[in-house]
C-alpha cells in the first residue's frame, strides 16, 4: 500500500500533495492550539507507536501473517483531526528514513492511510458505538469494523490512483509511462489482499487495542467518567443525556410541516393513480428530463401497490384535516414508534440498568479476550 | 515452539536499528556530499528525484541512476550496501509488478515462449517503471544516508514545512528507535518465558497485548516527556537553531544538480 516513486505521475502526485496539504493546514490548525501543550509529544509519540506497530507481524486465523497500519486505534484516541497528523508522521518518517514509500508519492500515500483512513476508521467507530456503552459488544465491534473500513478505503484509493495512470499516461504508442493496469484490473488486485488478510490483521489490531485500553486505559478513549472507570472497574453505563440531541429532534419535528411546501411527488415514489392524471403525468416527465410516463400502470406497479396499505396513508390519518398538523403528528408518531422499538430491544438484550451492566460487561470482555 | 510471526517481528526490530546506526555513520563520513549545505542537498536531489518520475526515456532513467552511482562513490556510500538493502529490493518489488505488463500490453510480439508473448510496449512500460523506481530510490537514499537526520529535518523548512511539523518528526524519530526497543525487550522476554507449540490464537492475544502495553507506555511516556519539556523551560514555542551558511562549493554544487535535473527533463520527454 506504500506506494512509491515512479508508481504515479507526476501530475497524479502534485495533485495528491495539494489535497492532503488542505487536510494538514486544517489538522494542524485544529490541534495548533493543544500543540503547544501535553498534545505535541502525545501525537509524536502516537506517531512512533503507529511506526513500531506497522512492524508487528500479525498472525491471523489460516496461518498466514499480516501487518496493521494502526489508523484505526490513532483515529479512535486522538480523533480524526490528530490520527491523520499521527499516522502522516509515521509515513513520512517511513518514506524518509527508511525508504517504504516515494517522496514524490508521500501525498498520495499520506492521503489514502493517514487521511482517509483516518476519516472513515473514526466515522465508521462513532456511526456504529453511537448511544453503546462504554464496556458493550458493539463497541468493540465497531473499532474492528473502523479498523477494517480504514485499511480498506486506503487501499480502494491506492487502486484508483493506479488504474487511472494508464488512461492517463502513455506515449503515442499507448504504452503506459507509469503503474501499467487499468482500473479493472487494479481494484480487484488490490482488493483483494486488503479485503482479506489485511482488512483482518487491521480489524484484530484495531479491536484488540480497543479491548485493552478499554480494560486499562478507558481515559485514552474519553471512556472514563469517574476514577471507578479509571480502574475499569465501572463504566458509562448511563451515558450522558444527549440534551441538545433530543432538542434537535423536537425541532425537526416542528419543522415537518415543511414538507408540504414542495410542490408535487417525490421522484420514483409514484402511485398508480399519477399515471392515469394529466397534471402528476406533466410533474413525472418534467424532473425525468423529459421522458414521458408510460401511457399505462406498469404491470409489476400495479400488482404489488395494493400489496400493504399503511395506516396513516399520506402522512394524515382520514379525521385530521389539516395537512400540517396531519405532518406534524406522524412525525410524533414516528419518533415515538422508533423510540419504543430501541426501549423494547434495550430489554430483550438486558442492555438496560445500571446494575448488571459491570458484571456483564466484564464478563463478555473476559470471554473475548 | 511456533513463534515465527515473533521471530519475524523480532527481526524487523532488529535491522530497523541496525539500519539507523548505519545511516548515522554513512552521514558522518567525509565525502562529496556529506560536505554540502542540507538544504542544497534537499532540494537538489528532490529535483533529480522529480525529474526521473517526469522522465518517458530508458536511456535518461539509466543516465540518472549512473550519476546517482557516481554520486555514493564520491560520497563514500558502500556500493554493495546499496545494493543490497536498495537496489535488490526495488526491483525485485517493482519487477513483480511490472512483470505482467510485459505480456499484458498489445503491440509488436518480441519474444514469445509457449503461449506467454512478451510485445515491444509492454517491456519498454516495464523497463520504464523499474528503471524509475530504481533511479528515485537511488537518489531519495543517498540524500538520507549523507544527512544527519536533525539537519535534513531543518532543511525542510527550505520548503515551508510549518515549524512544529519539523519538531514533530524530531521526536517521532527519537521515539520511534525507543519505542523500536522497548517492543524489542518486551518480546525478547516473552520469548524467553516461552516453552513448546504456542497455537496463533495465543500468539495473536500475546501480540495484540504486547501492543496494548506498548500504546500504554507510550501514552504515559508522552506525558512524562511533557513534564520534562516543562522542566526546560518550554513554554509552547517551538524554535530551531539555524546554523547553515552556504559557502561558494554549495552554490556550485546547487547549480550543478539543478541542472542536471533541468537537462534530465528536457532529454526525458
């Protein structure tokens, strides 16, 4: 995945450089101000442990061995903003000093591991733990996944820089002048490795770091709450109220009335009936760029519509006149059904209270470890 | 006792230090380019190092690696070293890639055995691309085997490389040889304390928990670093002593290797 010289074209890593360069003035930025604190050697440090790691010879499940990156674990402790800082340190050093990757492609290489990486380990981490406690599954789960979804969207990068060179690039003959395989061949090429053994030892790495500082060093990952945390001997069962959340979704629900300000239907959510009136006609040809409706129901439109009738047809239930207040009681309704869902399965998988929560959580983190 | 994925660690460890120690030495050496400005060298050998991935010639590519030669000799780099650690292992790395290329790309058949047929384009793409890699290791190794690390640091801020960026990569790399040995040590115990057939399941918990400790020392050894930058006197600014004077040889030889880099580009088109 370390690309280097004389993989790219020249114009390929100037291009490279101009856009990792946007992300490195934002980070930097971002973190300028924690620089001049304890962040400097902890993201120096971080980047070190992330070089050391890259050497770490995993074995995997099969036999065979892979090495991790450590953008997922840099990610989930300093965030994205310092895990790309980190993780472009140790790239650099690497190109630098010890020759794995070009110069010239360094902001290629910075981009796909360090940047991307970085985004998609920490948005995969926190889409998926999002509302999960501290000591839950899922958590741990999702540092596997932002491991793999890291690792895997570096390399779909890196195959995408390769496989546009030959388009690109070639002599009047059509000979590539740099990396050789088109697009079609690149990405299966590079997927495949990474969608297996390297996705895995990264998934490993991520989610068995993950593991132990959540045992040990729960602080690192802004999991402790209290000095009982600390010693990982409790956690955040009762995560903090997300108050401005619950705000947030009073206001859009508030605000659902909106909806009936746009004028006509939402496109492919037609109904049998728009085919057969004048006016939905013109509405379905005019945002199809024109393409008339055909002039009879679909068979397979017509078949299956009738297949489920909800209960609040048109967003209104058949007594309430008002279309606004018709919106704004499906969105209660809504919410309210979502809500009770998540209640219910919080239930049936004994994720709520408090008081069996440590004990349980422990003794899953036992078992998987 | 199964412990090759340990040994294989153990082993990188081993010659990631071994390789510091022997650039500390290369950059302390009396020769050509030991003797020059840092940021002369930085930026002249980028542009040869530019000028080979803009070069579409064999022969410009070949003429570039001969003055990268010519170069380590002039600054007593050992031929052999470089071939071993870089030469050997570029090409054989990017022969493997570019290997297929030769059979891959339509054009005139030049050689052909059974079915496999390797045409005119595709050895000319693939030459190519060894050639380059080759060339850009060459010239991007031998600015770093002549350069004392802390001065190629301060020469990056001949290219705007912000300040706290440079100091960054200073400690990177004073920690990344400590951290290199703690992970040394650690594994060096275990392996001691290691008797019989360990299954990779084992061997996969006692990596991951190595590492696990590992990242907890580093994040308390980054606080401990903190509190000793305090205890000198740092008080968030990041300064870096400037002590580089260009004399008239450095002059000369920025003039002569951004020539070459000119001359390079315009045979290479």
């Amino acid at each position: 995945m370390h690309i280097p010289d004389g993989y790219l074209s020249p114009s390929t890593c100037a291009t490279m450089y101009a856009a990792s360069a946007g992300f490195w003035w934002h980070a930097l930025r971002k973190t300028r101000r924690q620089m001049m604190g304890r962040a400097l050697p902890r993201l120096a440090l971080m980047a070190a442990f992330c070089f050391v790691v890259m050497l770490f010879n995993l074995p995997l499940p099969g036999g065979t061995t892979g090495h991790a990156l450590g953008v997922g674990i840099a990610a989930i402790v300093l965030g994205p903003w310092g895990g790309m800082l980190a993780v472009s340190l140790a790239l650099t050093i690497q190109a630098l000093f010890f020759g794995d990757g070009g110069i010239t492609t360094l902001g290629a290489n910075c981009f796909n591991m360090a940047i991307a990486g970085s985004l998609a380990a920490w948005g995969i981490y926190h889409l998926l733990s999002m509302g999960s406690t501290a000591m839950s599954r899922r958590r741990l789960v999702a540092a596997a996944l932002a491991g793999y979804g890291s690792i895997n969207v570096a390399a779909l990068l890196a195959a995408i820089e390769f496989g546009i060179q030959p388009m690109l690039f070639h002599d009047a003959s059509g000979a590539p002048l740099y990396a050789p395989y088109p697009l079609h061949v690149a990405i299966p090429a590079m997927m495949a490795g990474h969608l297996t053994i390297a996705g895995l030892a990264e998934a490993l790495m991520t989610a068995g770091l993950f593991g132990y500082l959540r045992r040990n060093e729960p602080a690192l990952l802004g999991l402790a709450k209290s000095g009982l945390a600390k010693d990982g001997l409790a956690t955040d069962a009762t995560p903090k109220t997300p108050r401005g959340l619950w705000g947030g979704l009073a206001v859009l629900m508030l605000l659902t009335p909106l909806g009936i300000l746009a004028g006509g239907a939402a496109w492919g959510e037609w109904a049998p009936r728009d085919f057969a009136d004048q006016a939905a006609r013109a509405q379905i040809a005019s945002a199809s760029g024109n393409h008339a409706a055909p002039a009879a129901v679909p068979t397979g439109l017509s078949k299956l519509a009738g297949v489920w009738t909800a209960p609040l047809p048109d967003y209104a239930p058949h007594f309430v006149k008002s279309a606004a207040f018709g919106y704004f009681l499906s969105a209660i309704f809504g919410v309210g059904i979502i809500l009770g869902v998540v209640w219910l399965a919080q239930v049936f998988t004994g994720r709520k209270g408090e008081g069996t929560e440590t004990d349980t959580a422990e003794k899953s983190e036992e078992r998987e470890r | 006792m199964s412990a090759h994925p340990v040994a294989r660690t153990l082993r990188g460890f081993s010659q990631a230090l071994a390789r510091t120690l022997v650039s500390e030495d290369a950059a302390h050496a009396r020769g050509l380019l030991q003797g020059i400005d840092p940021r002369v060298k930085l930026v002249g050998m980028m542009a040869l190092v530019v000028a080979s991935a803009l070069s579409h010639r064999v022969d410009t590519l070949l003429e570039l690696l001969a003055v990268g030669v010519g170069l380590a000799m002039m600054s007593r780099v050992s031929l052999w070293s470089l071939a071993r650690r870089v030469w050997l292992v570029a090409f054989v790395f990017s022969f493997m890639i570019a290997a297929p290329a030769m059979f891959l790309t339509p054009g005139v058949v030049v050689w052909r055995w059974g079915w496999l047929a390797a045409t005119a384009p595709g050895v000319h793409t693939a030459a190519l691309l060894v050639l380059r890699v080759e060339a850009a290791v060459t010239l991007s190794t031998l600015l770093v085997l002549t350069t004392p690390w802390m001065w190629l640091l301060k020469a990056l801020r001949t290219l705007w490389v912000p300040v706290e960026v440079i100091a960054l990569l200073a400690m990177t790399h004073r920690y990344v040889v400590l951290l290199a040995e703690t992970a040394n040590q650690m594994f060096e115990s275990r392996q001691s304390r290691m008797v019989g057939r360990v299954k990779g399941r084992e061997q996969r918990h006692m990596m991951i928990n190595t590492g696990g400790v590992l990242l907890s020392k580093t994040m308390a050894m980054g606080d401990e670093v903190y509190m000793a930058m305090l205890a000198r006197g740092f008080r968030g600014e990041v300064r870096l002593l400037a002590e580089f004077r260009m004399k008239g040889r450095d002059w000369l030889m920025g003039a002569a290797l951004l020539m070459l880099a000119v001359a390079a580009v315009v045979a290479g088109r």
